[in-house]
C-alpha cells in the first residue's frame, strides 16, 4: 500500500491495470489452476461420483501425482479440498477394513 500511495496519481491506474494482467497471466500459466467456486447449493448431479471406478483412478492419479498434498489434489480434480481429503480416506487409505459385527445379545449377556 505504501509504494501504491507514493506513486503519482496519473500511473496509479495503469499500475493496477499491470497488476491484474499479471496476476491473470500467472493463473493461466500455472500448472495447478485454481478451481472456480461453486454454489452452495450445487444439484446432485455435479456432485462427484466418488463411487465410480474413474474417478477413484483419477483420484489415486492426482494424489501420486502431486505426492499426498490435498490441496492440489484437489486443484487438479475440481473440487474443494474438503472433498479430495474426505475422498482420499475413505477411498485410498489402506487402513480401511471391514469390521464384522456380532449380533448383540441384548440385557441376558451383560452382567451388572
């Protein structure tokens, strides 16, 4: 803001103008763009499937590819780092298993 308030009136526009151009140049060219955001109230259908075998490999894929960090996982899947977190345990983690549960045997099995 001090280099900004120090520069003639005149330049003040041109400069921001240069600013955004860049700040547009650099977003284009990067290799992770961000994600545009979406609505709140986004339908079903736009959700992501993460069911689908696809978009489970392509789920696999971009964490290997950007090595586990969630945030670019999920610059490069178009969703919310929320989403690509939630995705990558519940679908990825190798810890996930299946506990068998037994039938509860109600008040007669517990002792007091």
């Amino acid at each position: 803001m001090k280099a900004f308030n120090g520069l003639a009136p005149e330049r003040r526009e041109s400069v921001m103008r240069a600013h955004a151009k860049a700040e547009t140049l650099c977003e284009a060219k990067a290799r992770h763009p961000l994600v545009h955001p979406r609505r709140i109230d986004v339908r079903l259908a736009e959700k992501v499937n993460w069911s689908d075998p696809a978009m489970r490999t392509k789920l696999a894929n971009a964490f290997a590819a950007v090595g586990g960090d969630n945030e670019k996982a999920a610059r490069v899947l178009g969703v919310s780092p929320g989403s690509a977190r939630l995705a990558k345990k519940r679908h990825l983690s190798s810890a996930t298993t299946v506990v068998a549960r037994t039938p509860h045997s109600g008040r007669q099995g517990r002792s007091r």
